[in-house]
C-alpha cells in the first residue's frame, strides 16, 4: 500500500529554526531550494507500524558534484558501504534513495545486495548509470530492508517528485524514525557575483554521537 | 542513527567540495551528541548541481571558497542543532561554547566531552546549576589548558572564574534552566579555557527519566 506524501506533513510538525546569524537569508524549499533538485517522500510500507511515510528521494536534473560522510562505526551498515564504494570510483551522482524502517545493518552479503538490486532498480527508472544512485537507509538493526515493498514503490516514488516546498517537506518527513519534528532548512546568499542557494535535510533522536569521515 | 542530505547549487570542484563538506559536518554534525552511542548508518550526502550561474570555485582560499564554506557551515549546524533538540526524552537544547583554547578542534574537543557528560545532561534536567560537573567534563576531554584560568557561565550567570567558584544566586540559575525546560528552550553553557584564538561549539540535550523509558521499551 503506497499514499502520496502530499499530506506527508501532518504526521510530524517541522523543526524550529536554529540557523546561526550570517549572510544569509532563510529560504524554503530545504533539499529543493537549490537550482536543479526535486524530492518526494511516500509510504511504502516499509515501517513495522503506521502509515507515516518511509521511503525518500532526492533526485538531480544534472550529473552533480557528489561528497559523503560515513559512520565510522567498525559495523557499518551495507548502505553505508555501498555508498563509500560508488563515491571512490564516481565524482558525480544524480539520485539519493533513502528508507526508514530497517537499518539494512548486520546483514551480511545478502543486505549489500539489497542495495545493489534497489540502486539498480532505481537507476533503470530515472535513467541513470547504477553508480549515481547512493542509499541511505535507517531503522531497525539486523533487519533486511523489505524489499518488494521498495522495489514496487519505486515508480510512485519517481513520478512524486516535484521542485516544490512539499517535495521537500515529504521527503524530510519520510526519512524520519523516532524523531519527533522533521529537519529540513535552505538559505540563500551572495557567493562572489551571483545567488546561490544552500539546502538541506536531516534526521535523528537517539542513537546519536556521530562521528563522520 | 542521524542521516543527512544536503544540495546546492553553487559550481565547485569535485577535491574542494569533498573537502568543505568534511569541514562542515566536523563544525557540525560531528559536534553533536545525545547519548553517546555511535550508529551503524550515520550518512551524510552533499551534492552540487553547479546550476547558479556562479564561477567554479576551485580554491577552499578564495574568498568564493571561503562565503560557500560559511553558508554549508549554516545549513548544517542549524540542522544537527534540530536533531540535538529532538534529542529522546530531551526538554531542552544545550550549547556548548568553548573559547581561549589553542586551536579550533581543541575548543571543539572540550565542546563535546561537556555536552556528552550524563552528569551534565542530568544536572540540567534536575534544573541544578552544577558548576563541578561542567568543569570536570572540560577537564577530561584530554586537551591540556591550565585550570585556574578555567571561566564557565551558564547564560550569563558567572559560576566560576580562575578555576574556582564564584558566588552566584542559585535560584536565579536554576530557573534559567527551570524556564528553558519549559519551553524547549536552549541552555547556553559558555566555558574558558585560556587565551588561545581557538573556538568550538558542540550540542546535546537533557537526560530525562523519558530517555530510559523510550529506549527500555524500543528494541533494536
């Protein structure tokens, strides 16, 4: 069972604001702000309870400029892994594919697989070369990430996104655990003669002591 | 487990902006804390789309370099400051500021060993003022700095100055703490160390009786 993400912001109210003073000023759209980016948030069933949604992309209309930070936990989950991989051998990346409900952590090949066959499966729909999708995923540890319910909700993912402030707000929502407000803040400034615009979105509660390289 | 996804639209190289994003999520992500426990899946993923218009900055020195560097730092910090006040069972955000050490990852070092401290994090849940506790968790963070120039402000009530204990009114202390509980609001913990140029900041929240009931009751 899939829902749109149109009304994928009732489910949790927005963060507040803690944007430090700059040169800058607050914009909306999060992920979207930026030239050349839509997002989409839907439920796909992936979560053990509720309809919230689940399963988000981030998509570019442009091969862009791709950098990562990983866990530097020694138990790093397959997406994780997947992701350092397709960084080290492509610059450029075009899509983030990211789902709540299962870690896709300790599951040994079999996970990494996972991740193979929905980037794949991901790259194939939007057009793309496998190696510009990344993965992120987040959830329960130990659990393969239910993959038909991915992979049959990939097209109603895909013809979800949209440039527009929802777009953003659904897929700041989806990606969304425990957390009890979604993340997601853009700014728009002067960088040398012209306007550039800087957006983003983040998730997370507990289980938090990050330390990324 | 914290995720991130961060876009724009400024044109930079491919060596400088794998390199800005590390500084930023080291100015940021990295600097927050909840419970101390280090995930499986922490991600964060930035891309550029390189559609502004803008002139490829190539250089983190150039001053283009320097104004995208700020802006990532912004998004970023304002993002991981939400995730350290959606903290579980949290009541409040702290902010950690540390200055006078000797370089900007020592302050930053000494940022985080103070807002990861549970005695910490539970005095400020308790609404307790607890000077000592600050000043020990700045004490083991590992970073050398002599204690009697140690100053640490909670707001902008002075709780100790050259190392020691200042007299300070306790009831006024405690409602500041008192008053950002009930607002989800955020408690400013301002520390000296020295006379260094080097200035960091880290994030966390209150631990609250909510913490150990929501993460009793939730399995992994």
């Amino acid at each position: 069972v899939s829902v749109t993400g149109a009304e994928a912001s009732d489910y949790i109210p927005k963060a507040p604001i803690f944007l430090p003073e700059g040169p800058w000023k607050e914009v909306p759209g999060g992920v979207t702000a930026a030239e050349g980016f839509k997002a989409a948030g839907i439920y796909g069933g992936l979560r053990a309870k509720g309809k919230k949604p689940d399963l988000a992309l981030v998509a570019c209309d442009v091969d862009a400029i791709s950098a990562g930070v990983f866990t530097t936990n020694m138990v790093a989950a397959a997406p994780v892994l997947y992701c350092k991989k397709t960084l080290d051998i492509s610059e450029r990346a075009r899509a983030v594919l990211i789902n709540a409900g299962q870690a896709n952590a300790a599951t040994g090949d079999a996970g990494y697989e996972d991740v193979i066959e929905c980037a794949n499966s991901l790259a194939k729909l939007l057009q793309m070369r496998p190696e510009e999708v990344l993965i992120e995923s987040t959830g329960v540890i130990g659990h393969r990430i239910k993959k038909d319910a991915l992979l049959n909700s990939l097209p109603k993912l895909v013809n979800s996104l949209s440039s527009s402030t929802e777009g953003a707000d659904s897929a700041a929502v989806a990606i969304t655990t425990t957390d009890l407000v979604s993340k997601s803040v853009a700014i728009e400034s002067q960088v040398g003669a012209r306007t550039v615009r800087v957006g983003g979105m983040a998730k997370g509660s507990g289980m938090i002591h990050p330390n990324m390289a | 487990t914290m995720l991130g996804v961060i876009t724009t639209d400024a044109l930079v190289t491919s060596d400088v902006w794998r390199t800005m994003v590390q500084a930023a999520v080291d100015r940021s992500f990295n600097q927050i804390t909840v419970d101390g426990d280090t995930s499986t899946n922490d991600t964060v993923i930035a891309l550029a789309s390189g559609l502004s218009g803008s002139t490829l900055i190539a250089s983190l020195n150039s001053h283009e370099g320097m104004q995208l560097q700020a802006c990532l730092d912004g998004v970023m910090q304002s993002l991981a400051k939400s995730i350290a006040w959606d903290g579980e069972g949290a009541t409040c955000l702290i902010e950690v500021t540390v200055i006078g050490a000797d370089s900007e990852a020592e302050a930053a070092k000494i940022a985080r060993s103070v807002a990861s401290s549970q005695l910490v994090k539970a005095a400020v849940y308790g609404r307790d003022p607890n000077w000592g506790r600050i000043a020990a968790a700045a004490g083991y963070a590992g970073i050398p700095f002599h204690q009697n120039k140690l100053r640490v402000l909670l707001g902008n009530i002075l709780l100790m100055d050259g190392g020691e204990p200042q007299p300070f009114d306790r009831a006024v202390a405690s409602n500041y703490l008192k008053k950002a509980g009930e607002t989800r609001g955020t408690v400013g913990i301002h520390i000296s160390v020295g006379d260094g140029l080097g200035r960091g900041q880290a994030w966390g929240c209150d631990l609250s009786y909510e913490y150990v009931r929501i993460n009793a009751e939730y399995t992994t």
